[in-house]
C-alpha cells in the first residue's frame, strides 16, 4: 500500500506540484490520516503550507491561459519532478530512520517527470486543436485528477491506481483524437 501511495503522490505532482503537497502537508498537520516519517515533518509548516497555497493559486490561474500554460510547463520541468520525488520519499519513508531514502525520491522524479512531459506535449496539441478553447477544460480535469490521485492516494491507493490508468487512457484517447482532428 505504501508503495501505490507513493506512485500515487508522485503522479499528482507531475500534473500539479503543489496540490500533492498542500493535501499532503494539511493531512499531516490537522489529521491523523497522515503520519509523517522521521525527517519530514517539515512537509506540515505552516509557513510551508502558506507558500505551497500560494503557488498553487498562481499554477491554477497560470495553467488555465493558453500560451501561457505552455510557459508554465517549461518552468514546471523542474519543480514537479522535484515535488514528485518529495512525494515519493516522504510517503515511502515508513522505517522512520530519518535517513532520506535517494532510491526513493529518485524514483518519484522520474514518475512526474514522466507525467509532467506527457502533459507538457499533450496541452500545445490541445491548444492548437481547439484553438485555446480546451485549455481551460483540459487544465480543469488535470487538476481534479491531481487532487483524485492526493486524497486516493492516501485513503484509498488502489483506487489512486485504477484513477491513474484512467487519466492516462483519456490523455492517449484525447491526443489522438485531437491529431486525427488536425490531419
């Protein structure tokens, strides 16, 4: 479970960096839902939090303009791996060491990198094929699936799983309808 909770968390931020870590961060801070390991309680500051809730509102105003969505995935290259692989680490950590497990963070890089350029050469082809007008829907669903994939994540991760196969089926469907579109 904890492992599907780490894939889960790592996804979401590949699609949005800072809902993961704002669910994150608020659940360990004000329930129980959430234990965090040795090392990261850092995660539930609430000038952390302060920060995180900021970013997010900039990203969801940002993300839902065309071009500037585009702008945005460029800058996001670096910050949504690296909030993946702080989801990944922090949920995966369960031996309570403190030690920071570098397998770990790494692997959830590499999975919101993967999510993070699959959404970043998907939204041009939105854009283009429906002339700005899907940005706003697109960028809508992407956020509801983060935050889907978050609060699965954690309360239900197999769930989280059967989500993120959905997601990334409706993004393929959606690619190639939009290119048969434009061909």
């Amino acid at each position: 479970m904890t492992l599907m909770t780490a894939i889960s968390l790592a996804s979401a931020a590949g699609l949005n960096a800072y809902i993961p870590l704002l669910v994150f961060g608020l659940l360990a801070r004000y329930s129980d839902l959430v234990v965090l390991p040795a090392g990261w309680e850092w995660l539930a500051h609430p000038i952390l939090l302060g920060i995180v809730a900021l970013l997010l509102i900039v990203e969801l105003v940002a993300d839902k303009i065309p071009a500037v969505d585009s702008v945005n995935d460029i800058i996001q290259t670096l910050i949504r791996p690296t909030s993946g692989g702080i989801m990944f680490g922090s949920s995966a950590a369960i031996d309570g060491t403190g030690e920071i497990n570098w397998w770990a963070v790494a692997a959830g890089v590499a999975i919101a990198l993967v999510v993070h350029l699959t959404k970043a050469t998907t939204r041009p082809v939105v854009d283009a094929g429906t002339l700005g007008t899907g940005t706003v829907v697109v960028s809508s669903v992407g956020d509801a699936a983060s935050l889907s994939l978050s609060v699965l994540g954690i309360l239900a991760p197999i769930l989280a799983l059967i989500l993120l196969v959905a997601v990334i089926a409706g993004a393929v469907w959606m690619v190639v309808k939009v290119r048969s579109r434009l061909a």
